[in-house]
C-alpha cells in the first residue's frame, strides 16, 4: 500500500506508540507499507520469523520492523521491538480503516458508461468499473478495487475481500488487517460465487482476457497473467504468479507463494506444490508432473494385480518342481 504522502521515522513512531529502538538512518521516509511478498522501494515492512529474516533485510524495504537486534544495512532503518507483527498491523490501521456503509452504492464509486449493474449489487468505497461491463445480481465488490472494460461478473461473485493472513499467538489467531487492493483488467468473465481475495498489502492482479468458470478462490497478492482459463472448482492460494495463457482445469489446486509458467495446462483434479518453470508444460496427478508419465504410471498399477497374481502362480510351481 502506498501512502498518499510520505511520512517520517518519528511519524511511523508516534503512530505505534510503543518502545522501540531506532538502528540506522534516522532521516528515511516511509513511501508505503508491504509485508515480505510485495515490498517495494521505501516500504515499511516487518520480520519476526529467523526463516525470513535475510529476505527482509536484503529486500529493497527502507525501514523494518524486527524482533532481533542484527546489523543494520546501509540506508535502512531498523525499528527493534518485541511484536513487529502488532506494531505493522497498528500501522495497517491508522491508514485504513472499516467504513460502515448504507447505500448499495458508494457515492464516490466511479461505473463507465454503457456497465449495467443489476439488482442487489454492493459497490463499495473508491471501486472503479469500466465501461460496456455487466455486473449480474447479488455481486458484491468491496473498496478500493478496480475493475477494467468489457468485464462480465455473474451473480454472487465477491471480488476484494480480506486476505487469509493470520498469525498464532497464545490466545489465538491474530488477523493480519489487509490493506491491499483488487485489479481486474479488460475482457474478464468471473462466474457465480468466484471469490478473488484483495492484496494483504499489495494487489491481486487479474490479466485482460482471463476467464473464470463458477466457484474459483482466487487467494491475496496473486498475479494472473493475460488469457488464462481457470476451471470451476479451482482453489489458487496467495502469491501465486501464473504467467500468461495457462489453462487451469476443474477442481485443481495451486500451492501458495509458487511460479506457474507461461501455457502450462494443469488438468482436473490436479495439485502443485513446487513452481512449475517449463513452459508448455501439461501436468496431472497430486502432486502434479509429466502427464504422459503419469498415465503411464497409472497403466502399470492397474496391471500389478495381474501381475501379483501370476507371480504368486509361479512360485506354487517352482515349489512343484523343487519337491519333485
């Protein structure tokens, strides 16, 4: 999320209201604030895990919030405190906040000429619809999300909700405050009841062209390239990058923070875990690789209970043969 103008250490300071120890440039300022998959230059950002903890550091972020008293590297600041993830998510909340609201549409959303929105649609703070769009019944599109030309939206679709980000504490899960945004671009078609997650602090993107089946679960910060079909069914967990013309068939799921390279078919029922870098690759199986290999595979297991039993007939008749 990037601020309107930015701010100063002692700002960010004032802001948290806690005791925190101030390491390095003093004189930075704060352009936005992103956790550790969207950080941008003269971010704000937060590390509380070691696993991340060079990630964050070597990143381009200028200012960090850290548990861990480390060198500072040159230019950055580091702000040491006992909870990052509360001090962020502190900061998450002085700039953005819940506005309750009693119109179906926001006054300020801006709608292109030539969208037809139908009945029971929710338009929220600061959306911004194309023109020649439709946007069916009972479609709700929460603030601050963008929507490009010629998009068609069918009923009960949500597009910008919160992002599924939580933390374990002792009391319970805490909710990281999401503060990104949703961008779908030109020529869209999203089916019944697909659900496209906002960014937790950067965007979800959605390419020109991509087409949604029913029932699809887009997860926060994910980018989709132009042209990819997406099957019903499909679950796509946060930052994902899938490049541009893949097709992604029914009921497959995609593994969070993975690459998906450009043309790749995943077929139904499908599962990745790791990234898939080979273009033009077609896939199956959980987890999924080499389809033809696959199928090959799954040739042979149907032939192993023939293949048992013919074993087993054999050993009888080398123990005949033995005994006589």
């Amino acid at each position: 999320m990037k601020f309107e103008k930015p701010i100063t250490i002692q700002q960010l300071l004032d802001i948290i209201q806690e005791e925190i120890v101030v390491k390095g440039n003093k004189d930075n300022l704060i352009t936005g604030i992103n956790e550790i998959h969207s950080i941008e230059e003269g971010n704000l950002s937060f590390v509380d895990h070691p696993k991340y903890y060079n990630k964050v550091l070597e990143s381009v972020a200028g200012t960090i919030l850290i548990d861990k008293e480390v060198d500072c590297p040159e230019g950055k600041t580091l702000l040491i405190t006992k909870d990052p993830f509360a001090a962020f998510v502190k900061v998450v909340h002085h700039f953005i906040y819940f506005n309750p609201q009693k119109e179906l549409i926001h006054p300020n959303a801006i709608i292109g000429e030539n969208t037809i929105i139908q009945p029971g649609t929710f338009i929220g703070e600061n959306v911004k619809i194309g023109k020649n769009c439709v946007i069916h019944s009972n479609v709700s599109i929460y603030a601050d999300s963008t929507i490009g030309d010629n998009v068609i939206i069918h009923s009960t679709a949500v597009i910008g909700a919160d992002a599924y980000y939580f933390q374990r504490r002792s009391d319970g899960w805490h909710k990281l405050e999401s503060c990104g945004r949703t961008i779908i671009g030109n020529d869209v078609e999203i089916g019944c009841g697909v659900t496209i997650d906002k960014g937790v602090s950067g965007d979800t993107t959605i390419g020109d062209g991509v087409k949604f089946d029913n029932q699809v679960q887009v997860g926060h910060d994910t980018y989709i390239g132009k042209r990819c079909l997406i099957g019903a069914h499909t679950s796509i967990a946060g930052c994902t990058y899938i490049d541009d013309d893949c097709t992604i068939w029914a009921k497959a799921s995609i593994n969070k923070d993975l690459y998906v390279a450009k043309n790749t078919t995943l077929l139904a029922l499908s599962a990745i875990d790791k990234s898939v870098t080979e273009e033009g690759a077609v896939l199956f199986g959980a987890p999924a690789y080499d389809a033809r290999k696959k199928w090959k595979e799954m040739a042979c297991s149907r032939m192993l209970p023939d293949i048992v039993e013919e074993f087993n007939q054999l050993k009888k008749e080398v123990e005949k043969l033995k005994n006589k």
